[in-house]
C-alpha cells in the first residue's frame, strides 16, 4: 500500500478544498494528530474533505474502476497530491439520522449476538422448538410483536388529553378532541338525541356515558331535528366516539394540519402485548440466566455484565445438544459471553454502563453515539488504518473525556493513526502532533500556521489556539449577577430524576453540569421546557412525537415568564433548499430588492422569482436544487453539480437581472462578512447579517444548505435569528451545550451574546460541559453523582466558586484547577 513504509509520514501537495490556500502539510502516521483552529478555518476541509475523502475515493476506485469517471465527478478532493495515505475509516457526528429502529444493541452489532445466545443457548419452555436468531429481533416478520408489529408502542387516546377541561359542557367544548365547526355541532346534537345531556359539566356525567362517549367503537345513526340557527331540516347523523374521531384522522386524513391536531391527544404507550419490548410471545418465553432477552435489553450494561460474567467464567461447559432444554451451560454459551461481555466492557470503560441495549438512537446524544461506534471499531481488530474523528470530546464532561482518550490510545497502541478535529485544549495537549489552521475563518483562513509537535506552537503568534493553550487568552470579564427570584421546582421525576427539587434562579445565567447520563438534559431541555411550555400554553414543537406527561408535583415562579426559546442544536432545516438566508428572514429583503431593480421591473419579475423554489426564477434541470443526483450502485445519494445552472439554481433570465453587478446566485454565494459589505444599504438585511457576525459566522455562506451546517452552526443561527429580534419581556433561554464544536476563541464570542441577553433582563440556562463557561456563569446546578441510576440528584447548586468546594461532585476538582 505504502511504497516507502520507512517514511512514517503522510504528505499532502496542493490542497485547495473549499477554503484552502494551496497547503502543503506532511502529518505523522501511527500518531494521534490534532487538527485545530476556529470555526470556519479549514479544519474539517483537510482532515475529512481532503484525507478522508481521498482514501475513501481511492478505496472505491479499487473496488469499481468503471465509476472512475463519475467519481471524479462527484468526489475527488481539490489536491494535486497526497502519498503515504492509509485507508481511513470516520467516525463522524451526527450528519444523516438515525433510524428510529435502530438502539444501542444494533449500533453496536450487540444484539447479534445476544439473539444468537438465546437461540442457541437459552432455556425453552417444554416442548417449544429452538428459534432461529431472527425470531429476538422485533424488526423481523419471524420475531415481532403482531399487535404493534415490533414497534413495542402502541397509539392512544385519554381522558385528560381528550378533555383538558372536565369542567366544561359538552355544549361548551369539552371533549377537544371532536372537530369544531359543523361536524362538531353536529355530533352535539347527535349526543343530545341520544339522551345525554350536554349542558351537563363534564365531570357530572356518568362513568359510563363518559366512556362510551370517548372511547366506543359503536356508531349509530340518529335523526337530528332541525335545529334552530344551524340546520333547517332534519338528518340522519352518525356518531363518532372522541377515540375514533382522532384514530380516522390519524390513519385518513390527508391534511397535516388536521393529522398534527390529533396527534395532540394521542399518548403513546407501551403495547400492552409484548410490553413495549417488540417481540412475540414465543420469544419472549425463552430465558437466559433467568431473563427474557426483553429483560436484558432494559437493563443497564452494567447490570448485563455483573449477570453475564459467571458464565463466561465458567471452566467447564457441557457438549451441546440441539434437543435440550437449556443451553446454558454449554460451550457455546461460554463463547458467545466472553465475547459479549468482553464488548460491553470496553461501553463500561468509556463511561457508558448506564445506557441500555435496548435504548432507541434516536434518544442518544452526539457524543454518546460517537462514543458507541468508537468502542465497536476497537473491536473490529482492524489496523494501519486512520481514524478521522470529529471532535470525540464534544459532551463530554472531563471525567469522561479521560477513558475516551484512553481507548483512543488502545486504537493507536493496535496499530492505527487517529486524525481528529479537535478542540479541547485538554485533548489538544495529549496528541502526538498538531496541525493548527488559520488564522481567522472562510478566506481569513486556510493557512497551515503551525504543524508538529504540540509544544512547538507556544511561539505562533497568529494561533488563537496557541493563545489558549498556553494560557494567554484574555479571560472573559463577569461580574456576577444575583438572582431575581426563583423558578422553583418539587417532585420531579423523569428517567433517573426521582422526585428531585431544583431552584431555578432569574435573570442570571445558569449552568446545569455533570458526567454523562447524569439528568442535564432530562432536566432542562424536557422537564424545564415543558414547564414553561405548559405555563404559557404552547403545544409541544414537534407534535409528531406523542406527549409526555409532565412529571412535576409543584412549581413556582413560572409566571415571571412570557416567552420560551429552546435553541438546540438540531438542523435549521432538513433539505438543501433551506439555508441560512432563508432561515433568518434576510432573503425575503434580498429577493425584494431584486425585484426592485430597473431591470426586474421592466421585465415584470415580482420578488417570487427570485427564489430557487418558484418555477419562473429556478433552472428547470435541477428544480432549483443546484445539483441532480447520480447513479452510482454502492454509492446512495451521490450528487454532482447541475449539467445547465452549474449549481446557480436559477435560470438564465433570472441571473441576468443584478444589483451592483451580481446575480442573485453570486449573493447567495457570498460569505456573511462579504454580504455585510454588498447589502448594507439594504437595512432589514445588515441586521441579520450584523447578529451573524456577532456569534462567530462571518465565515459562512449565505446560500450553505441547512443540510451542509454542524449541530454547532445551527444552533448559532438559530441563537443570532433570535437576538436581532430583539424584544422586551422576560424570556427563558434553553440552551444543549452551545459551545459543542467550538474553538475557544469562538466561545468568547459566544458568551459575549449569551451574557447580553441576560443583560436584557432574561434568564439563561445552560447545559455546558466547558470549564470556562462554567466558571464565567452566575450560577451552576451539579447533577450527578454519577449517570444513570447512579446520578439523577443535584449534588451541588451555587455561584462557581461555592460548587468547586463541593464534596462528592465529579465537576468540582476540575472546576477548582480552573478558577485558581
Ligand atoms: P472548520 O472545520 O475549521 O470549522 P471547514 O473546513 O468546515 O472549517 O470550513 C472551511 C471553509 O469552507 C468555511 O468558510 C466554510 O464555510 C467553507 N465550506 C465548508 N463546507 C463547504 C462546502 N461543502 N462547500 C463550500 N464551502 C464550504
Ligand atoms: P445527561 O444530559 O446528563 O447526559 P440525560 O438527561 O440524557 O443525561 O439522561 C439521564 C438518564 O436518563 C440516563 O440514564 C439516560 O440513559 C436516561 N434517559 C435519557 N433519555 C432517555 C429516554 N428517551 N428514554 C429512556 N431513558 C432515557
Ligand atoms: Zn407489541
Ligand atoms: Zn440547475
């Protein structure tokens, strides 16, 4: 592979991908190299858009060259050279989600082997008949469930979720859940016909009528008189309990809006058949050591080793017999537990024993699941590969960070290189080598400004990172602020949060910390939500997932509230057709200014052509997308710029329209910074523009699609989106780890924002792991002590100084190194 294995460097000629500037660099192999910089510098461009993508690029070529020609096309990284490369797998961030079938079992090739043991090796009720490994997977047509068809839930409807308000008539609206209007009346008068009474208060109805009212299958037909004021004639109306009304529009409905609204009084429930495990009664019956396999899946690893290790352990097995009863005592189960608890060992060590086999991924953060393919590729025996990694540290408290940093050194000490965009000056400081770009971000970057040894970059003036790795950053000014009042919480309880009571203070800013697993956010970003969402009547943001009940007792202060902001770091948009300009409002200002000038009116082109989606304005080829997909068999979703627009997206009359000499393609091709220059007459875009700059985004596009920004980038849009808005009242920031994949140069700017919100009166809190926003906060909420069941308490509350000196916080002794 490596003509010359005696040099143990890789060299790269000439790399100019996205922003960089023509960069020679050699980086060692068998190494662990970080990659740094701020946001925007070229990081990514060179560690994945450059290294990953031509080995990867090499790799398919070995395997097809006749899809030579089209992969030129669509994926050879903009470098003249690069030799001594390895192959390279990368474990990457988010970036496409996951399916909502897929758990922590089959992340990590777990559940293969557990179906294999209760297959081969379980205990079955007399005379069952072994089942083949598929029969434990509730996502085989042999193992799921045939009530909920391996869903392991089950739709439903309530009481209270269908009548909010039992204090209400029938007349008055009191089962919500019916469709207004006409229909509505209708099924009122259809009640009235049949006896009951709907002036009645809900609540005074008999048991019976209320629940054949909600839930009966039955329908019949009732004559309705004509009715004064609605109808003049009389009708044969049918009725339709609250139940079936709300499951027709679910299954039926074309309309979204009518299918949200009836999600609105669906709860989601465990299948009362297989209790929310998935599988069927046949499976569910063998055991092993005692258990279902759906007990297992609901354990924590922890549980599942301490229950595994005594047969894995065992001296002596027995032959195996595919007549027995019970395997487990065989060979096989020996094997096959060795096996897996020598995998879930490797979760235990990197901070991970409290998550469960069976736990969805959808519910998994970024760093969790980073964390779970790292530990399946140490097992995967492979070697002379690179690892290219993004940010492994990112949510991870420094408790954590360490056995992670270990198991990267497991990889390198079996043979590997590990190339990872970093940047955690802790994880910086432990590499082999680091390669610092810079020095500012978009074309203010793109530089090598520094590759070797770490030490070595103390004397590089232009490094921010060298700035604060060596500890000469400017430290954040704060003085802090004391609290007005209190959100004060009783009896919470949800996940590993039993009955908790927290203290919430206003108009500070608030950092909520702990290792992993330990209930941040459990607490802030459900339970703190929904509280507030509660108190101002809002309905839940993604209706799509069924509610949840709100699992607190008492609450107070929750009136000083008048607006909830959860800025997440979840794409500002699923499809290449959103991005930033369309995101904050701002294109609707370029696309008028467009359509203002004396061009666009002497032809008559209205603002609407200006947008990529309207079919006069967009390139007919591609529909505005800019580029069209190809066809390549192993490759899904391959796409290559648009054959007619060159990815313009617009057609040709429309780009021959300009304003100060470009089309609008080439002002979507604009950076932030450049726009800020190009539209500053144009006042309703500076403005967005301005805030954008503010929070450290200068750098990007304004044509990016939502699809191409980090958890980091859109969660920064979304945080500028709400400050050029600008309001008076008190709102409640909640925010998931903000400084995620942030430099800490870009951190500064960040924080600089967040603290002029609470400056405005506002209350923040955060969930953060980074040292020094922690230390800069007015208040930190410790969860912990550990995750899981082991954590889920508030071990310590108070100004950063006073959680330092707290006993038994896993925050504290790091907290304490960094305010000394
Ligand atoms: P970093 O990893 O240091 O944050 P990136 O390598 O992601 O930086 O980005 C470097 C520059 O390249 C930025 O200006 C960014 O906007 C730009 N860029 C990133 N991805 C693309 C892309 N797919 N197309 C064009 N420009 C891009
Ligand atoms: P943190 O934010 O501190 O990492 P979380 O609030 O995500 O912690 O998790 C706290 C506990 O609740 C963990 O034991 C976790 O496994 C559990 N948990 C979190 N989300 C879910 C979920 N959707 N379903 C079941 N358990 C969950
Ligand atoms: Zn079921
Ligand atoms: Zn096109």
């Amino acid at each position: 592979m490596n003509k010359d294995t005696s040099d143990p460097f890789v060299h790269v000629r000439g790399a100019r991908e996205n922003n960089l500037r023509n960069i020679d660099v050699d980086v060692p192999r068998d190494a662990m190299v970080a990659f740094t910089g701020v946001s925007g510098s070229g990081k990514s461009s060179l560690a994945f858009g450059t290294l990953y993508a031509e080995a990867q690029r090499r790799y398919f070529e070995s395997v097809a060259p006749y899809a030579r020609r089209l992969l030129q096309q669509v994926g050879a990284p903009q470098v003249q050279e690069i030799t001594g490369l390895p192959p390279a797998v990368a474990l990457q961030q988010r970036r496409g989600s996951p399916s909502s079938r897929s758990t922590v079992g089959t992340l990590t090739t777990l559940s293969n082997l557990l179906r294999m043991l209760y297959s081969r090796a379980g205990t079955y009720p007399p005379r069952a008949e072994r089942l083949e490994a598929e029969s434990f997977s509730p996502n085989t047509a042999a193992g799921a469930c045939p009530e909920c068809h391996g869903l392991g839930v089950v739709h439903d409807v309530t009481e209270d979720l269908l009548v909010p308000d039992p204090s209400l008539s029938i007349r008055e609206g009191a089962i919500a859940a019916w469709p207004g209007a006409w229909q509505g009346a209708n099924l009122r008068s259809v009640v009235n016909g049949l006896g009951i009474d709907i002036d009645r208060p809900w609540r005074r109805l008999r048991k019976k009528d209320r629940d054949w009212l909600l839930y009966t299958d039955e329908q019949p037909l009732v004559y309705v008189e004509p009715e004064e004021g609605r109808v003049d004639y009389g009708y044969e109306g049918k009725f339709w309990s609250a139940r079936k009304h709300v499951m027709h529009v679910l299954a039926d409905s074309k309309s979204e809006k009518m299918r949200e609204r009836a999600l609105r009084f669906v709860r989601s429930v465990p299948c009362p058949e297989c209790h929310g495990s998935g599988l069927r009664p046949e499976a569910l019956a063998v055991t092993f050591a005692g258990r279902s396999i759906a007990e297992i899946n609901a354990m924590p690893l922890l549980e599942v080793v301490a229950l595994l290790r005594p047969v894995a352990g065992r001296r002596r097995a027995d032959a195996t017999t595919s007549t027995a009863r019970s395997g487990e005592t065989t060979e096989v189960a020996v094997r096959i537990c060795r096996d897996l608890v020598a995998r879930v060992e490797v979760l235990l060590d990197l901070g991970l024993g409290y998550l469960s086999l069976g736990r969805r991924s959808t519910t998994l953060s970024s760093g969790e699941a980073q964390r779970l393919r790292i530990a399946t590729q140490l097992r995967s025996g492979l070697f002379g590969v690179v690892y290219v990694l993004d940010e492994p540290s990112t949510g991870l408290h420094p408790a954590d960070a360490e056995p992670l940093l270990d198991v990267l050194d497991r990889l390198k000490a079996a043979g590997n290189s590990l190339f990872v965009v970093e940047h955690d000056m802790d994880v910086v400081r432990r590499a082999d080598w680091v390669v610092d770009i810079g020095p500012g971000a978009g074309e203010g970057g793109g530089r090598v400004l520094y590759s070797g040894p770490v030490a070595g970059l103390e004397p590089v003036r232009e490094s921010a990172t060298g700035r604060h790795l060596f500890g000469r950053a400017e430290p954040l000014a704060h003085r802090p602020r004391t609290p007005h009042g209190w959100l004060r919480l009783r009896g919470v309880t949800r996940h590993n949060l039993h009955d908790v009571s927290v203290d919430v203070p206003l108009c500070v800013l608030t950092a909520v910390t702990g290792v992993s697993g330990s209930g941040k956010s459990t607490l802030v970003t459900q339970v703190l939500a929904e509280v507030v969402r509660g108190h101002l009547g809002l309905v839940p943001e993604e209706p799509a997932e069924a509610q949840l009940e709100v699992d607190v007792q008492d609450v107070s202060g929750v009136e000083s509230f008048d607006r909830l902001v959860l800025v997440d770091q979840r794409p500002i948009g699923r499809t290449p057709r959103s991005n930033l300009a369309t995101y904050t409002g701002m294109f609707d200002a370029v696309r008028k200014l467009y359509a203002a000038t004396d061009a666009a009116r002497a032809r008559g082109y209205s603002a609407g052509r200006f947008s990529f989606n309207v079919a006069e304005g967009r390139c007919e080829t591609c529909q505005g997308e800019g580029f069209v997909a190809v066809e390549l068999l192993f490759l899904p979703g391959t796409y290559a710029s648009c054959p007619t627009c060159q990815g313009a997206r617009y057609n040709a009359e429309t780009l021959e329209v300009t304003y100060r000499g470009k089309n609008i393609a080439e002002v979507l091709a604009l950076s932030v910074d450049a726009a800020a220059e190009f539209l500053s007459a144009v006042p309703a875009a500076s403005r967005s523009l301005e805030t954008l700059r503010e929070v450290g985004l200068g750098y990007l596009r304004l044509g990016q699609p939502a699809t191409e920004l980090s958890g980091g980038e859109a969660q920064r849009i979304k945080l500028a989106t709400e400050l050029q808005r600008a309001r008076r009242g008190h709102a409640l920031y909640l925010l998931d780890e903000p400084t995620a994949g942030l430099h800490p140069a870009d951190i500064a700017l960040l924080l600089r924002q967040l603290h002029r919100l609470v400056d405005a009166g506002n209350t923040v809190v955060l969930v953060e792991h980074d040292l020094d926003t922690i230390a800069t906060a007015d208040w930190v909420i410790d969860l912990g002590p550990g995750g899981g069941d082991a954590g889920g308490r508030v071990v310590a509350a108070g100004t950063p100084a006073k959680v330092a000196k707290a006993r038994r916080s896993a925050t504290a002794p790091y907290l304490a190194a960094r305010l000394a």
